[in-house]
C-alpha cells in the first residue's frame, strides 16, 4: 500500500470512527478480560505499531487502587467502570493520570459519569473530525504524499502540544490548593 492509499485508508477510518455512548453500551455485569476486550474494541485508534498496550488487567486494577475509578462489585464491573476507562485510556497520552482523576471528580460535580462521558464522545469524535478536515486542506494542497503526511504530523503536533499545555494549565487554575506561579515568585523576590 503506498502513502496516499495509508493517508486515504487513515482518513477512512478516523471518518469512521464512533465511541458507543452511554445508553448503547451493554447493560450486563463485566470480568475483568471483558472489560479489557470492551475497552481495545472501541478504541481501536488508540493502539500503537509495535504492540505496545492501552489498557491492561494490572492498569485498571492500579485505577481501583488510587482510587480514579470504584471498585469493582464481586470481580464484576459495570457500564460506569466502562465509562471511567474509556475517558482514562483516551486522555491518559495526553495527561497525568492524576490529572485525569481531578478532571472527572471536577466535571462530576455537576453532572453524572454518564453524562460527562456522552459530551467526552461527543468531543473526542469532533476533534477527529477536525484533524480529518486539516489533512484534507493538506493533501489537497501537496502533491507529494508523503510530505502531506509529514506535514499532517508536524501540525497535529504542534497541536497536540499546544492543547496539552492550555489543558494543564487550566487544570492548575482550577487546583485550590496551589498558587499560581506568579505569586510564588512574587513572595520569593520579597525575600
């Protein structure tokens, strides 16, 4: 397969791409390898060359330990578990697990896992759709496969980058217990 079929066939399945939202996911009770077989299913994008794991028995058993997701009842885990990992796994790239947990307590203070997790979708499926459209300029614009694919690298880095730094620095705005730099440097120089 050359570039521009691995660029078109890549296009095709970001277009593709649908998280199952809240009330499609199966209301039955899961053992941990379910749960597992679930999570890879669904977010099949999130699989690296190379075989490198996106979600692990020993990684969501570490979830229940720092207590970022319930425990499960009786070795069984339910349609809230699924959502708690399916929004762990996709951010997890991007920031620190900790920061993941902080997110979700912030954004289920006002709404239910369940809704948070249906607007996540929403929001993880647009964002595809976005990049989707950013290669499409791209590739319509150079002729040369290979560089509209290094130029799609080079630009969802630099926001992938971008994003990463506005995410966590709002995520420390919103932090009660730390002061923003600002003022540690401040009381630093009164010294």
């Amino acid at each position: 397969m050359d570039l521009l079929e691995k660029g078109s066939a890549l296009e095709q399945t970001i277009d593709n791409f649908r998280i199952p939202r809240y009330a499609e996911l199966p209301d039955l009770d899961f053992y941990m390898d379910q749960v597992v077989a679930l999570t890879e299913k669904h977010l099949y994008l999130l699989s690296y060359e190379g075989g490198q794991k996106f979600i692990t028995p020993s990684m969501i058993n570490n979830y229940v330990k720092l207590g970022i997701i319930p425990a499960p009842k009786k070795k069984r885990y339910s349609k809230e578990h699924i959502c708690y990992l399916f929004i762990i796994c996709t951010l997890k790239s991007v920031i620190p697990i900790q920061s993941i947990a902080d997110l979700i307590k912030m954004q289920t203070r006002n709404k239910s896992i369940f809704e948070l997790y249906d607007l996540f979708c929403e929001a993880f499926e647009n964002m595809l759709k976005q990049a989707n459209l950013v290669y499409g300029e791209i590739i319509s614009e150079t002729a040369d496969p290979e560089d509209a694919l290094a130029k799609l690298s080079l630009f969802m880095a630099i926001h992938s980058g971008t994003t990463r730094l506005i995410a966590t620095n709002a995520l420390a705005a919103t932090n009660q217990t730390e002061e923003p730099f600002d003022s540690k440097d401040k009381k630093n120089e009164q010294h």
